[in-house]
C-alpha cells in the first residue's frame, strides 16, 4: 500500500539486483558496465536510486504522440531533481490513422512488448507517456499486469483548429467534410483545407474523440496527476507537469504506490462515471474492460449501462457538443468534472491516486469551472447521456452512444413509440463491400433502412475495424437524410457522432448472429428495454446458422495470424486472452 517513511527505508529496489548484488559479483558487472558507455557512472548505478523508465510513444510514425520527445526531456528533470535515474526507451508505434489496415492490431501489441521491457529490465517505475487513441490504453494495461509503479503523463490536445471563422475537430471535420463533399458544396481542394484546418499545432487530437477521453479517463482512473489530460501539447503548463510527473514517480516508487493501489473496483466504477459525463469515445468500454482485467478487476460491459447511463453530459464539447480541447482545458478539465460527479455523490472519492491522496482529497479547494463549458451536475447539456448496452437475438452485446442522439434522429428514428425503430436491414460485408455498393439504387435504402456492416470485428477485420458509422448514399443526403441508424461488429471513431450500434459481440467472423442476417431482413430496436431484435422465425434463424460457413480469414503478417489465434471480444476487451492469465507478475516472481 501506498507508503510511509518506514515503508520508504524498508526494502531494497529492484534494480539493485542487477546493479548491486554483493552475492552476485559476476552478474552485477556484467549487468552494470553497458550502461556505462554513455556516461552514467558506477557510483549513479550503485547509489541505490530509483531507475525510472520512460516509455516513449513518440515518434515521427506517432505524430499525435511526437510532442514527448520533448516532453521527455522535463520527465528527466523531474526525475533527477527528485533523486532517481532516467531510462527512456521506445513502445511499439500506434498511429491511430496511418496505420493499416488498422491501428486497433497494434494495441495489443504494443502492450505485450510493454509488458517484456518492464519484466525484463532493470526499472523500479515508469512513466507512461500517452496521447494518441490506443497508447493510453497500451500502457495502462502493460502497467497493470506487470503492477510495478507508474504514472501517467498525457501529451495533450492539439490548439483548437479553425476555418472561416468556425471551430473544427479532429475526426468530427472529417466526417462533416465527407458530407458536404458528397453533397457537392465543396470541392477536393476545400475539402483536403478544411480537414487539414483540425491540425493546428503538436499533439492529439482535440475532440473528445478516443486519445482526449482515454487520457481522461486515464485522469479519473487516478493514474495521473491532476488536471493532466487536458492541457494542450504546446502549453507551457505541459511542460511543467512533465517535470511534476517525473517528480512524482520517484516518490512513487519510494512509497511502493502501485497500480493495484490506484486501479481498483472503484477507480473503473469512477472512470464509467466519468465516461458519460465527459461524452466519451464508444472506444473506451472496451479499453478501459481490458485494463480493468489485465489488473485482474471484474468489470463487465454491462456495468457502463447499470453504472454510466443515467449519468448526465456535463462537458460541452465535441463530437457530443460544440468546443475542442483548450476550451475544456481552461474550463477546468477533467477536475472540475470529476468535482462535479464528487458533489453528486456519483464518484468513489475515496479511491487512491498517484498523488499519495485520494480523489476527493485531490479536489479540496477547486475553483468553479467555466459553466459554459463544463456544466454544473443538476444543469447538464444532456440527462441521461452514458452508454446503452444493447443485446438481441443476433448478439450478446454491443454499445451505442446516448449522448450523440441529437434532436433530428431522435424525432426521425426514435419517436413512434419513444425509442424504438422498425425497419429493414440492408448489410455489408466489410468495409470494402460498402464502398463499392453504397450508391447502388438497387439496393432501396431510404429512411427505414437499418445499415450494416460485418466481418469487422477483432478476428475478421483482423483487429477491428472503426467503420460501423456508416454515410448514407449521396442521393439521400441530398434530399436531408444525413444520418441513418447504423450497426456492426467494427468499431467507430470516437470523434463520430454517430448514434451507432456497434462493438457488437460476438462478431460475424467467429460465428456471432450478425452472420446470419440477409438484406431485407426486417429489425426492432428498443432503447428502452436495450434490445435489437431481427423479426424473423427462430427456427429460420437455426437454419441460416446451420448454413453459415465461416469466413477464410486471410493474414498478411505473422502478427495478424497470432492475434487472430489468441483475441477476444470487443465486450470483453479485445484482450490476448492468454495474457489475462498474468497477474501482478513481480510478486507472483517474488519482486514486489
Ligand atoms: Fe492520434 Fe486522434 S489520430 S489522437
Ligand atoms: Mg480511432
């Protein structure tokens, strides 16, 4: 537990085992004299201080996570200032849209080589830099199975991005753009102008799409230091809560502050929380599950509704609102929504963080936030605004997003009875499929159509595939039907706000009822009773199953093929499912 001064003096660190084992001569200096060469000294390695990591996710291939290359350097000086030694070393890039076919493989990864490098070296703690969609949640998950200190340091949002005197998101332009260039208002060049306009400066992106709702969560998690998550990359406060972060790590370690300490039960109830006041990314259920189970706490994807749905949309931003990162930054970020939820009676505030301090503790003396941002708990821009967990007779569960559901699809698809739609599905087999097939008329889709897609899911895309937030063809977008309900077994980006069913599990590929569906298939969704049902006899169903063939699953590397072996579902994180087995691995190995 979380340390006192007899606690700091009472047992040796880690690392001295490789740089000071009187009993092991021989090792200790073969362990010890190649981390000399670059200057280090004997007396530095032997002083008994704490070897901190610093995992970097930076690089020119993780432009969103570039920054802590900088960054890096006033980790370093906190670190040193606070008595400890820096050791910087490289994570697996994730760059959430230049990779192919999907950065959602890297993931899993990325957490695996995570895991090695914190067994395997000679490190007593680490600071985890995070930034980009699925870095966040890389490093907390390789954090938690390895349980060694850690602290997390978020790159921050970019500037807010403008264009002709409009604010524009990262991801959410994207999808507005698409719309307005197949509606022929804008042309190539304007379209390309207007997207680039989101990418102002170094950083994230600046929507509470996945990397500003995962460093969020992160936050609420307890995992960094307050008020980390918001602050955009080229602040100078990033700077300087860098040099606290490093600081902090090394107190950390001397008080033996571990994950386990931090990421409790009720740590994820509070992130759930957190999560539908925030209007976070329909990518975090799955991620923060994953975390919660490489740390070996229970949490369901049922949990999100039961514990996130009546929660109300506190922070107006988009894609769910109207403002970007900096604007949430100075409203009061993430401790004033966290207050907000704590005055509620909504938040554990007894849970631990990496301050030494509880969460409540963390937020005595809070100033009032920007309400015109971040707004007060009985005054919220949306009541009721966490994640819908739906199941039917095709799938176990999947996740849709309250708080997109804006007035227009709400009276379009949602109102005769409230919250229910009947329509008739048309599917897609992929992404691909839809693109070559969504302007064919033959297909019928008007505004009782249900679109859908399949194959998408953790084994058929391979890894998962952000897709389901699908655009209507052109011809209705034109006649103003810009939205129509969408589901899948993909994922979708959390800067859509797109009122999707998706993350659906288990998915086509693995033999998940989405498979069975055929065009024309007529559906029921009611959010009331959180159920999607295809209106079809059970026994026709049992005859398309005993059909049904699975997919030849092709894979282009080696890491595809093992991945595809061992992952599992969205609902239940899109884990390695082996690696869940490894808990706390430096005391199940006697280290702690
Ligand atoms: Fe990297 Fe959004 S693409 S943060
Ligand atoms: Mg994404």
């Amino acid at each position: 537990m979380a340390g006192s001064d007899q606690t700091r003096k009472s047992f040796k660190l880690r690392s001295q085992r490789w740089f000071d084992d009187p009993e092991d001569p021989g090792m200790t200096a073969l362990y010890t004299e190649r981390y000399l060469n670059f200057g280090l000294t004997r007396g530095e390695l032997q002083s008994g201080k704490p070897i901190i990591g610093i995992a970097q996710t930076g690089s020119d291939l993780a432009p969103c996570n570039r920054h802590h290359i900088d960054l890096a350097k006033r980790v370093r000086d906190g670190i040193i200032a606070a008595g400890g030694i820096p050791m910087e070393f490289p994570i697996h890039p994730i760059q959430e849209t230049g990779k192919r076919p999907t950065a959602a493989l890297d993931r899993n990864l990325a957490y695996l080589s995570l895991v090695e490098v914190l067994h395997g070296y000679p490190l007593d703690g680490v600071v985890l830099t995070t930034g980009c969609d699925k870095t966040t949640p890389a490093c907390l998950m390789g954090a938690a199975t390895v349980n060694i200190p850690a602290i997390v340091l978020s790159g921050g949002p970019m500037l807010d991005g403008h264009y002709r005197g409009q604010l524009t998101g990262s991801g959410t332009i994207v999808w507005a753009a698409r719309k307005q260039l197949a509606a022929g208002e804008i042309d190539y060049e304007q379209f390309m102008e207007l997207v680039a306009s989101s990418a102002t400066s170094v950083g994230h992106c600046n929507t509470m799409g996945t990397a500003l709702s995962m460093n969020s969560l992160a936050e609420a998690l307890g995992m960094s230091l307050p008020g980390c998550a918001a602050i955009p990359a080229p602040y100078r406060e990033r700077g300087q809560i860098a040099y606290a972060t490093g600081q902090r790590i090394v107190e950390m370690v001397h008080e033996n502050l571990r994950p386990s300490d931090i990421m409790t039960r009720q740590a994820f109830e509070n992130a759930i929380v957190a999560a539908s006041a925030i209007g976070a990314s329909t990518n975090c259920p799955p991620h923060i599950i994953a975390i919660a189970r490489h740390m070996g706490v229970e949490l369901k994807i049922e949990d999100w509704d039961r514990l996130g749905h009546d929660i109300p949309l506190l922070v107006d931003c988009q894609p769910a609102g109207r403002f970007l990162g900096e604007a949430f930054h100075r409203a009061g970020g993430v401790p004033a929504v966290m207050k907000e939820l704590l005055k509620a009676g909504m938040l554990h505030g007894e849970a631990m963080t990496v301050t030494g301090r509880s969460y409540a503790a963390n937020l005595e003396g809070l100033e009032e936030p920007d309400r015109e941002v971040i707004r007060a708990y009985a005054a919220p821009m949306k009541p009721r605004a966490g994640f819908a967990i739906l199941s039917g007779n095709i799938f176990d569960n999947a996740v849709m997003k309250i708080s997109v559901i804006d007035a227009e699809f709400q009276r379009r698809f949602l109102s005769e009875p409230p919250g229910v739609f009947e329509g008739k599905v048309v599917v897609f087999e992929g992404p691909e499929d839809y693109h070559d097939r969504i302007e064919d008329p033959s297909l019928g889709i008007d505004e009782r159509t249900v679109l859908v897609i399949r194959n998408c899911g953790p084994v058929g895309y391979p890894g998962s595939a952000e897709v389901v937030n699908m655009q209507p063809p052109a011809a209705l977008i034109k006649a103003g039907v810009d939205t129509l309900p969408t589901m899948g077994d993909g994922r979708q980006s959390g800067t859509s706000g797109s009122p999707s069913i998706l993350n659906i599990s288990p998915e086509a590929a693995v033999g998940g009822g989405l498979a069975l569906l055929k065009s024309g298939d007529p559906i029921r969704i009611d959010l009331n009773t959180r159920k999607v049902d295809v209106l079809i006899p059970a026994a026709e169903l049992a005859a398309r199953r005993a059909a049904w063939q699975p997919p030849k699953l092709v894979n282009k590397t080696p890491w595809e093929e093992i991945q595809r072996s061992m992952i599992g579902q969205l609902g239940t994180g899109g884990c390695l499912e082996p690696a869940t087995a490894y808990l706390n691995i430096l005391e199940s190995r006697g280290e702690s």
